[in-house]
C-alpha cells in the first residue's frame, strides 16, 4: 500500500520476499535482508532500488542503514557494500580502504558513519550532512554509539561525553 513512486510496489519481488529477516527503507526503495544473508530492494532506481550493479557482492549481510537516496550494507566480514546516490552515501570508494571491522552504521539524509571495532569512526557522503568529521576525528574514540538526525551525527564516547558534527 502506498505510493508506488516511493517503493509501494514491490510486485516485481514479491517470490523473492521470503525468509525476510530485516527491511531498511531509503526516501523511495526498500532493502530486505533474507534470511540466506542475501539482499532483495526495490522501488526507486535513484533511491537505491536497484541493486544489481553489486548484488553478487551482498553475501552475508548482516545490518542494512540507508540514507534518504543510498544504502550501506554491512557484511559477515565487517566490511561494507553500498548502493545508490553517489552523492547521498552511495560512493564510499573513497574509505573503502577504511571500512573493515565495521560493528555498526547510521545515516543521515545524506551521509553515512560506521562505528569500527576500535571505537574510531568513518564518514562518508554529503560532508554538509555528517559525510566529513575531519574536525572531530581526533575526539572520535572509544566510541560506543551513533545516533543520526536528518543533518547531524551525534557520537556517544565510553567516558559517556558525546561529539556532534554535520549541518548545524
């Protein structure tokens, strides 16, 4: 039910939509993580509907993030795919290299953070919406969670301080 500009149909998926474990959603697609690991999306192609340009890629999926135009999917391995709007999070070739022991990822409408396993952070995405924390990367340690507004992450420290960067 729905708008179907907004991912509202997913008929053309529907004998796929089986063994469903999580659903993340983009401003107009949607992720399902099955219970294989694998990954089924649909909906708008420039929303992150379409995911077969790295589909042989989304093997053991274990947690989908998305911001409103990309989705982050990280795998078994800690390492992450995404897909989408280059311009909202879809492009993380640039810390690619970066992006291993990767424990957990929030979004904002146009960025992406993932927490490593060391308690350090990466960004990548609109620097205007949390896409760059150079300015507070050295205060990004022993980070414990991340929460995300549309414009804004905020970083919980294990001394319980927290850090804030993006659009203020």
């Amino acid at each position: 039910w729905g708008d179907a500009d907004y991912g509202s149909d997913s008929s053309a998926v529907q004998d796929q939509l089986k063994g469903v474990q999580q659903i993340q959603a983009s401003a107009g697609a949607f992720a399902a993580i099955l219970e294989d690991g694998s990954v089924v999306t649909w909906g708008e192609v420039e929303c992150g509907g379409d995911s077969s340009a790295v589909q042989d890629q989304l093997r053991g999926v274990r947690q989908i993030q998305a911001t409103g135009l990309a989705f982050a999917a990280i795998l078994e391995d800690g390492s992450v795919v995404t897909w989408g709007d280059a311009g909202c999070g879809d492009d993380s070739s640039a810390v690619r290299d970066q992006l291993k022991g990767v424990q957990q990822i929030q979004a904002t409408g146009m960025a992406f953070a993932a927490i490593l396993e060391d308690g350090s952070v990466v960004t990548w995405g609109d620097a205007d919406y949390g896409g760059d924390c150079s300015a507070v990367r050295d205060q990004l340690k022993g980070v414990q969670q991340i929460q995300a507004s549309t414009g804004a992450f905020a970083a919980i420290l294990e001394d319980g301080s927290v850090v804030t960067w993006g659009e203020a």
